[in-house]
C-alpha cells in the first residue's frame, strides 16, 4: 500500500514562505536538503507525516505560473473564526468565510487565503469529512 509523503510547490522566497507556513498552519522545518541550483525545505506539523516540499530553484526572480491544473492545499482548524480573525491580524489577508449548505445541511464552512507565491489554501472547520 502507497503511503502519501509530501507535496511540492516551488517558491521564490524561501524565508517568507516558510515564515508564512510556520506562523499560519504551525509547520516547521523538518528536513533541508541544499544543492548548487535548488534548495529543498521540508515543513511538517507534530500530528503528521505530510510534508509540504518547498522547492527553490536559485537565480529565478520571475514569480511562477499556476496554470490551470493547480486547484489547492487544505488544512482543517477547530474554530475557523478564531483562525480568520489571526489571519487578518497576521496581515495575509483571508478572504470571507463562506459555508457550502446544500439542501440546508451544512457540508462545509471555510474560508481561502494565499500564500506569498499565490498558492491559494483552503483553512476547512473541522465537521463531518473534515477531520
């Protein structure tokens, strides 16, 4: 059986990202890996194995496309207003909550904020699939 282990996204600042993934979601470096052309920098939180990869190509100044293919990365909270109002005090602007009720059952509430190379990130309030 596969075990997931991490995912990759390419930054142009390596500090500002990891500073933002520290402060925002609490993932921390777990493991650094440097070579001449690239630098890889992986961030981990105490309850997982997941891993997001930050990759950074050195020399590049140009801010990379996401296509569209990228979707998102998803973390889920206990109290998502709490989180939102740090969020919009840590200044990285959250858009508004939003809640996906379908037929009146709430499904989803949540909200999308971005990262300092764009990548968008669904923060999710811990409910039903949600776990």
């Amino acid at each position: 059986m596969a075990k997931f282990i991490h995912l990759m996204i390419r930054v142009l600042d390596l500090e500002a990202s990891t500073r933002f993934y520290a402060t925002a979601f609490g993932l921390t470096e777990n493991h650094r890996l440097d070579f001449p052309d690239f630098t890889l920098v992986y961030l981990r939180d105490a309850d997982n194995d997941v891993e997001v990869e930050l990759t950074l190509n050195k020399g590049r100044e140009e801010p990379y496309t996401h296509g569209d293919g990228y979707g998102h990365i998803a973390f889920v909270v206990d109290d998502l207003d709490a989180e939102h109002e740090r969020f919009d005090g840590e200044g990285f602007a959250p858009e508004n909550i939003k809640e996906f009720s379908p037929a009146g059952e709430k499904l989803a509430r949540f909200f999308f904020v971005e990262d300092p190379d764009g990548y968008r990130i669904e923060v999710l309030e811990r409910h039903g699939h949600y776990r």
